[in-house]
C-alpha cells in the first residue's frame, strides 16, 4: 500500500515513469516488429479471403485496445472523481486522445476490409454504429476538459461524462450477439476455443501485446507531459528546469 | 494543478444541513460523490436498456426469411435478409443472378442485377437489400457478403473438407 501511495504522487511518479518508458518502448519496437512479420509475411492466407484478412493483425488489437483504453480511462475517471487522486486524472486526460485514436483506427481499417469482403465501406449495424459512438465519446470527453480552464474543475465534469460513457462497453462487446449485424461475431474473445487456426492466432495475440505495451509507452511519456505542465509553479518541477532534478 | 488549497485531497469536508434545527450528518464528500457516481452510471445504464429494448426491431441490421414469413418484416419498404446463399440455387445470366437465402428453415428466393461481392459463393452467409415483389420474390438492391468468425489456412480447409466427405461416405456405407 506505501507503495501505491508515494507513487500516486505526481512528484514521485515523474521519475519513475521517465525509468519504465525506455523499457515499454523497447518491448513495443521488438513485438511490433515480430508480430507484423508474422502476420503479414509468414502466417498463411486465409480459405476464404485470402490476403485480404491480413488487416486483422492491425484491425483487431486497435479495436480491442479501444474499448482497454476506456476502461482505464473511465476507472481513472471515477477514481479522481470519488476520491480526489490527481494522478487518476492525469492518467484519463492522458488516455483519451490515444483511445480516440485507437478507435479511430480500427473504424478506417475496418472500413477498407469491409469494402472487398462485405461489398460495402461502411453500414450502420449495431457493432459499426457503437463502436463510432465510442469515438464520440472520446471526442467529447476531450472537447468537454478543453473547454474549463481550471482542470480541477475540468476534471471533475468530464469525468461523470467518461463514467457515463462505460455503458457503450458491453453493448460493443455484445452488441453481435444481441442483435442480427453485418460484422462477424467474436472469434477469441468469447467463451470456448477461438476460431482462428493457431498459425494466424499466434501473430494476432503477439500483435494485440504490442499494442498494450505501445500504449503505456505513450501514455507515460503523456502523463509527464500533463505532469509537468499542472505542477509548473512547484518547487520540484522548478528544480528539473534549473537542472537540478 | 496550480498553487491553491490542496486540503480537499486529504481532509473530508463535513456535509452540513443548510437548516437551522437539522442535526448535523457526517456523510462524508468523498461518499456523497461516489452516490453520485453510482447514481449517475446506474441510471444512464437503465434508461439505455430501455431505449435498446423499446427500438429492438429496428436495431437488427436484417431478418431471417423465417421472420420475413412470420410477417415480422416492414411489408411495404425497403429492408434487409440475411441468411445462406442454398447451394445448387445460383442462377447466373450476364448480370442477373437470382438464388435462394435461407436459415435452414424457410427459403426465399432473391433476383439480383449487379456486381456481387468477391465472397458470394454457395453456402456463404449474406445479407440482401430490396423489397419483396408482388410474386413473393425478394428483389434485391444490394448484396453483401457476411464473413464467418472462422480464419484458417486453405490446406487446412481442405483437408476439414476430405475428413467431412470421408466421414458422410463412412456413415454410408454403414448404413447401408
């Protein structure tokens, strides 16, 4: 628990977050390397599309990772919100614009898949139409904090809206199994064996920890950067201007 | 954060009644927001089932031929079916193709003038936009292609295939 709490503190979290960014950055670079040559190169066509399902490898960790990322967000969200820990808001003012982006990656790859496979860029079915309104609420947790200058104040409105959005989660996650979608249902992320033969499975996880690990990357170097700029007046922050941090 | 009070992060402010004679209550800051969160989550949660359940019929992307037979689907506009293309059903002429999409319980038969998808095949799953002519059949506007949830090498495919026609031959010649 002391732990938790020295490290909850932004002055203590800065140096410590500057030690772990080298060491994600370099699993990032070796995983994505990996799992691209794997997927793209040596894992085989698919029966049906052949190549063309190779944009999975990137379709698929960004989707995930955009609903991850809210979660995290949502959590930091809340725990700000209750209990007035200044780094949670950092950590959801951090998380957004990656999230969004996330989101925003898996809406376009998707959308170049479905053209050849489906017949059609886009369709306004239940998966395609939540998943975009989760890129809504990313944009208006973002555009909600920019507008309140002081961001205790900015913190605490957006983050009932990053709460409330929570719900959109599972109704992405369930929303092709409640009701009839053009987007194919779950082929991991459900209950019994995957459906993805184990040589394409492979680079997708390895591709899917990639995308985990590229996320912290940023998000810490971001969450110095939010750091820095709300501490500026502190004795600290002064101290690792001057050098002497 | 800028230089200014930092106490609310460590102190929990006392709720006080604005009334003269009520007793004073120590619920907590931090518990009155974590109410108002869990009320606030809690009822966006409920009333977003309730709008989900009130618009189910118009959130599902098609319906099934046996909905279509049911009566369930809107008669007199445009809407989608979705089900798999019958194999032995396809009927190609220059553009026009007409087969049957069926859910492997009732059938309808489709009339389609256009490119079709690189996925169209026998078995493969669709979903068809139009609406239902005069004779029953559906004629359709648009054809899309619904891929599987199933990702596997074509050797693998193949020898899934051999197993599954050795098996039926298997099962054959037993009951013979």
């Amino acid at each position: 628990m002391n732990f938790f709490h020295k490290y909850s503190s932004p002055k203590h979290f800065y140096p410590l977050a500057g030690r772990l960014i080298p060491w994600f950055g370099a699993i990032t670079a070796v995983l994505m390397m990996v799992g691209l040559y794997w997927g793209l190169v040596i894992a085989p066509p698919d029966y049906q599309q052949g190549d063309s399902y190779r944009i999975m490898f990137v379709h698929v960790p960004s989707a995930w990772m955009s609903l991850f990322v809210y979660v995290v967000m949502a959590v930091g969200a809340a725990i700000s919100f209750i209990w007035n820990i200044k780094l949670a808001d950092v950590l959801a003012a951090s998380s957004a614009p990656l999230g969004a982006s996330f989101t925003l990656i898996a809406l376009v790859t998707g959308s170049l898949w479905g053209k050849p496979m489906w017949g059609t860029w886009w369709v306004w079915d239940a998966r395609l139409t939540s998943e975009l309104i989760l890129f809504f609420l990313y944009v208006g947790y973002m555009a909600l904090r920019a507008s309140i200058d002081d961001p205790r104040r900015a913190g605490q409105s957006s983050a009932i809206l990053a709460m409330v959005g929570i719900v959109n989660i599972p109704i992405i996650h369930f929303s092709v199994d409640w009701w009839h979608t053009l987007h194919q249902p779950a082929s991991v992320m459900k209950l019994g064996a995957p459906t993805i033969y184990i040589t394409m499975l492979i680079p997708l996880i390895i591709m899917a920890i990639a995308f985990q690990m590229f996320y912290f990357t940023v998000l810490l170097v971001r969450m110095r950067n939010e750091i820095l700029e709300r501490e500026k007046h502190t004795g600290w922050v002064a101290d690792i201007v001057d050098g002497r941090g | 954060m800028g230089p200014g009070p930092r106490d609310s992060m460590r102190r929990a402010i006392p709720f006080r009644c604005m009334h003269r004679d009520c007793p004073r209550t120590t619920m907590k800051a931090r518990t009155k927001r974590m109410i108002l969160a869990l009320v606030a989550v809690g009822g966006v949660a409920v009333g977003t089932t309730l709008i989900l359940r009130a618009f189910k019929n118009n959130l599902v992307f098609y319906y099934t031929p046996t909905q279509v037979a049911e009566g369930k689907a809107p008669r007199h506009s445009v809407y989608r079916i979705g089900g798999l293309v019958e194999k032995g059903t396809i009927k190609r002429d220059g553009l026009k193709t007409s087969f049957t999409v069926t859910d492997l319980k009732t059938a309808m038969r489709v009339h389609y003038t256009g490119i079709l998808p690189d996925l169209f095949r026998a078995g493969q799953g669709i979903v068809v936009e139009g609406r239902a002519g005069p004779t029953g059949i559906f004629m359709a506007k648009q054809v899309l292609a619904k891929h599987s949830a199933t990702y596997m090498p074509p050797e693998v495919a193949a020898s899934l295939k051999k197993h599954a026609e050795f098996a039926k031959q298997a099962q054959l010649a037993q009951s013979r």
